[in-house]
C-alpha cells in the first residue's frame, strides 16, 4: 500500500486532495474523478480523457473498430434501466 494522507472533510463535504498525491497520480485543475465506496473504504481514481486510450495496449486487437467510449455509455444506460 502506498503513503497514507490525512485530509478533512469541510461542512460542504469538500476535501482538498494533498498536493504530493496530485502530483504523483497527475491529477490537474479540472480533470475529473471517479468516487467509488468499497464498504468502508473510500476510493478516488482520475478518469482517463479517453477510454479507448485507456484499453489499448494488452488485447488492443479486442477493441479495434469498437468505438470504446459509445460501448461504456451504452452500458451504462443498460444498468439505468434495471
């Protein structure tokens, strides 16, 4: 596990990310970030600015021709629906 950071937690619910933790994980005024609560954990994690970016590399061959941003929005409606 990695460096352990103490923030806390403004009357609005805001925190402020710690600077090194920015640096380290490139996260930039306006990047967005995903909050995803694992029990009793907390987990924040930058968003790429292309998910067709992201899942090329191992298995590119899988995602050739598939627009991967349109494939996750589809799937996300799909989950909306349920």
């Amino acid at each position: 596990m990695g460096e352990s950071l103490t923030v806390k937690v403004s009357s609005g619910g805001r925190i402020v990310i710690p600077r090194v933790a920015r640096e380290r994980l490139g996260i930039s005024p306006g990047d967005r970030l995903l909050v995803d609560v694992r029990g009793e954990t907390l987990v924040l994690m930058r968003l790429p600015d292309s998910f067709a970016e992201r899942l090329s590399g191992p298995y590119r061959e899988v995602w050739d021709g598939v627009d991967v941003d349109a494939y996750i929005a589809e799937e996300r409606e799909a989950w909306d629906d349920e």
